[in-house]
C-alpha cells in the first residue's frame, strides 16, 4: 500500500460519500469523483440496479458527466478517486478518456481491471500515460463493501 | 474466419448501415445492433466525436438503451452485433450485461479486448457464458474504416 497525501486522503473522503449513498439506495456501494484543476466536477455512485443499466457504474458516471461539462472527450488533466479497484468496462473507459491519474481504494481480486485481473491502463500495447496509486483509505473502502453483502445476506 | 449464417449476415448489415451514418458524421465507422428474439432493440453508431463523449461507442449506447427499454441490465438473451471486436471498456460491458452472444467483424490487432489484445469476455475468472463469433463481414466492415482514414488523411 502506497502512502496517501492529504489531499488524496479528502478527496477518497468524498468518493466514500457517494459509496455510503449506494448502500442506502441498495446498490453496491461503489462511489467515485472526478477532480481538475483541485475542483470536484463530478461526483456519483453505483447506480445499476435502479437505473436497471449494466453501464451505470461509478466510474462510468462520472466520466459521461464531466464530458459533457467540459464538452470534450479527453480528461488527460484529471484526477479520478474511486472506492474500488475499476473493472474492466471503467478500466477501457479510463483509457478510452485518457484520464491522467486514478486512485482508488480497495482491489478487486476477481474483476479489478488497474491490476488484479487485468491491467487495462497501463498496457503497453496501449501506450496510455495513466499514473495508478492504488490502496487509499482501502480498510474503509472495503468494509463499507463488506457491511453491505452480510447485510444482504 | 467462421462461417456466417444468412441470418448473421443481415444482422450485420444493419450494424454496417449505421457505421456508415458514424462516417457520414465524421466519425470513426463503428455500428452495432442489438438483437433480442429476432427484433432490432437497439440500433447505433460510434458518436465519440459529436457527443464529446469517452464513452460513446456504438455497443455501450446499444447496451444502454437495451437496458433502459426492457428495464433490466441483464442481456443474456441477447445478441449483439458490432463492425468491429470491442475494445476493453465495451467488452467489460458486455460482460457486465451478460451478454449472451457476440458477433463481430473486423478484429482489432491494437486494442481488441474480445481476443486480440485482451480477451474479457470469456477470461475464466469472470465465469461468463457469452459465445463469441469472429470474422462476419470482416472485410466490408475493415474496409469502411480504411476508407474513412484514408480520407481523413
């Protein structure tokens, strides 16, 4: 696990916000922000079962809404936080974005696609310039996770 | 290459036609149709460009509003249609929708994640049943996006 900055630190703060919001509508609690220029311009939440749409991930979420904000497809200059580790889809939609750095919380052993499964990002055929910092704040990130499947159970 | 049943190959047809509506738009001719029962259900094109959006390729839009018409994001009693094999994030959704089949046409030696560079849809570890089938129209569907870079040049 990599040392966490302040910074890095009160922006998962947020994400872990979003995430404590799916769990009460009864997703998975997944939450992720999109940060540029040190302004948050989109935040969101897992939403896939309410919005019955197997696309409606965090990470997706927020890469459609700061897209549309900044009318551009390429986020090189932007930071996305997450709770955890994205899976394959969010992994192609960081590299289809460009996005400049991710950091995220807990791994995901069995679909993490920044590492665990898949390295998507920083393929080298893909010739990406994504910096990954993984593990921020990942005890909470993964308890939240935890809580909410015995919960269900 | 497999060989294309008569229905595939008028499936894919209808996926060529709406690539050929992204390079009227100018943008990179990708089309993809989603089927369910014998009926289009969904029916697009790569809008990367015009919608200034990362996350706008042809099967995420027809995946989205397969899921928003039947109001499930379950797929597998699906089959989706696309001029060229998925990249890393639709070949996540694809696997996130559990979709039941996948025909594409060109392969994508760069950054294919349906066998080429990647192959999600069927890694062992996500225990997916998706049947994937490579190569219809392959050279109808290659050639419209060498023609669309040769001009572009």
């Amino acid at each position: 696990m990599e040392l966490a900055t302040d910074e890095e630190k009160m922006y998962m703060e947020e994400a872990l916000k979003e995430a404590a919001l799916a769990a009460l509508e009864g997703e998975i609690p997944v939450g992720a922000i999109l940060v540029q220029d040190g302004r948050v311009i989109a935040r969101n939440h897992n939403r896939r079962e309410r919005a019955h749409d197997a696309t409606a991930h965090a990470e997706i979420l927020v890469i459609r809404e700061a897209c549309e904000k900044l009318r551009r497809w390429r986020l090189a200059d932007s930071t996305l936080y997450v709770t955890m580790e994205p899976c394959p889809m969010c992994a192609g939609a960081i590299y289809n974005a460009r996005i400049g750095r991710v950091v995220f919380g807990a791994s995901d052993s069995v679909a993490g696609a920044c590492g665990s499964l898949f390295q998507i990002p920083l393929h080298p055929s893909l010739h990406a310039n994504t910096i990954i910092k993984a593990g921020i704040e990942a005890e909470r990130c993964k308890k939240i996770l935890q809580e909410f499947f015995t919960r269900r159970r």
